[in-house]
C-alpha cells in the first residue's frame, strides 16, 4: 500500500468509528429517556407500576419503545393489578 492508500485506509475507519460511536450515543440517549419515562411512570401509577421491569426492557430493546403515562398501550405490559 502507498501513503495515499494508507491514508484513505485510515480515513475511512477514523469515519466508520466516529458512526459507531455516534449511533451508540444516540442510543444512550434513547435509554434514559425511557428510563426516566418509566421512573416517571412510577411516582404516577405507585405500585400498579412495574418499575424494573419497565427499566429491564429499556435497555433489552435499548430504549426503542418509550413508555408516555398517559398512554395506555405504551404502558400497558407493566402494569399489574393489585390484590
């Protein structure tokens, strides 16, 4: 490979780096917001509320589906009824 190759070589990883590590960022991002949604979710709802696995979920589908309260269907599969 000559110096102008090897230059390209490099340039294009240092970009392929700089994507990956944009795209995890945002996906970060993503997850506190659910998380914090699903805290949210939790001071409203108390123990009807399944806060963890609320949480547990954010980070399994790393913060895909956010939980709005005021939404039953987003909300729906962590919510228990209490006996």
């Amino acid at each position: 490979m000559n110096t102008s190759s090897k230059k390209i070589a490099f340039l294009a990883a240092a970009l392929v780096l700089i994507a990956i590590v944009g795209y995890t960022a945002a996906d970060m991002a993503n997850v506190a917001i659910c998380i914090r949604n699903c805290a949210q979710c939790k001071k409203m709802l108390g123990d009807y509320f399944e806060g963890s696995l609320c949480a547990d979920t954010c980070v399994k589908f790393k913060g895909k589906m956010i939980p709005d309260c005021e939404n039953i269907e987003s909300i729906s599969p962590f919510l228990n009824k209490l006996e």
